[in-house]
C-alpha cells in the first residue's frame, strides 16, 4: 500500500544527518529487524548485492572504532553503528551464491539462470580487482540510501559518515579476511533534546535550481 507523498515529504523534512545521540535511548530490537529488512530490500546492479552490513553494538568494538573514527561521538552514542562493507572485489563465487538464491526463491531450475549469470561474469571480468570494489562500493551507497530514507519513514535518527579510516576499520572488524572493505558508516538511534542541528532550517537548493527537465 503506497505511503502518502506528504507522509514521505513530512519525514524527509523530519530527518537529519543527526550530530548528537540520545545515548540512554535504544532501538527497540522488533524495530531494528524491521531496518535490517529495509537494507536488504535495497536495489543493486543486477541484484547481486555485493555488500554484507556489519551491525556493531558490542560496547567495546566501538571504543576500538572511535578513535579512528576521528573521535566522533556518534560512534558511542549512537544506540546501533552500521558499517557498509563492499565485496573487495565481487568473486564468481559470489555470482554463484546469488544465482542459487535466485533459483530458490524464484522456484526455477538453477540450469534456466546459466545466461543471466555467465552475463554478470561477463561484466565482473572486465574489470580489474581494483575497478570492482569500486564498483561495488557505489552499489553499497545506494543501500546506504535506502537505510536513510526507512530509518526516516520509521522515526528513528541516523547519520551518514565517512569520517573513518578505512583500513583500521578492515583490520578491528576482520573485514578483509571475509573479502570485505569498509566503505561508509551510518550511526542510527534518536536525537538528544540538545543537538542544536536539530532544530537548524533545512538548507536544500529550490527545485527549479537543481531539477533540469529536458
């Protein structure tokens, strides 16, 4: 059933990329498994998904994390941390685990996906190492995207960050030995009723300045 334009347009005015957490308030855990679903409805190239979400709410990984995370409070505060990994790179034996995937829910043989898959292999195999987690790494925006948007239409606070080092969070969290890159962060909980940003007028270009329609 189709959400009402002006509850969408309310809630995207609603949310923030919020600076300062509530840290006594949680998410309720029916919730997040709600959040965890909406990121995995998100939309990638092919649908082949080339992320894994790591869900960090262990106390002391993220006292690891917070220093190179350039000491931001939202690593703490914030009641859960996401870390949006990348396949570095996508394998064939990541085309093969999604065709299988495909075949079960789909209820077809796996023999009936043989072009749709040797076509993502196609596509993998022009690409260097380098160019493919790259290239998985934009897909891991839009699910990114997607988390920001349903975290909003739920009435819970997030923030976007790609302040981090990269490779400390690879090497804390295990990432490179599960064929994974850290590739941006989003902290997610409620805002605290002093975060100044809260308030503040959302600053966005008209439509007519940034809408070019041909």
């Amino acid at each position: 059933m189709p959400v009402a334009p002006e509850t969408v347009l309310a809630q995207l005015r609603w949310r923030y990329a919020t600076k300062k957490f509530d840290p006594t308030r949680k998410i309720p855990p029916a919730l997040w498994a709600q959040l965890e679903q909406a990121m995995v409805y998100a939309p990638s190239s092919y649908g082949l998904q080339p992320w894994k979400f790591i869900v960090v709410t262990d106390p002391a990984i993220r006292q690891a994390l917070h220093p190179v995370s350039f000491h931001q409070p939202q690593i703490l505060d914030a009641s859960h941390l996401v870390v949006f990994a990348a396949k570095n790179p996508p394998t064939a034996a990541d085309v093969d685990a999604y065709i299988a995937r495909t075949a079960e829910v789909r209820g077809v043989p796996i023999e009936s996906l043989d072009g749709f898959k040797q076509m993502i292999l196609g596509s993998l195999a022009r690409m260097d190492a380098a160019q493919a987690h790259r290239w998985a790494a934009r897909q891991t925006y839009i699910a990114l995207g997607v988390f920001l948007s349903a975290a909003a239409m739920m009435g819970i606070d997030a923030c976007p960050m790609e302040g981090f080092q990269n490779d400390k969070y690879d090497e804390i969290l295990g990432l490179k030995e599960k064929g994974l890159g850290a590739v941006v962060l989003a902290t997610a909980g409620y805002r605290s009723a002093d975060d100044a940003y809260a308030t503040a007028a959302k600053s966005r270009f008209k439509v007519e300045d940034v809408v070019i329609r041909v």
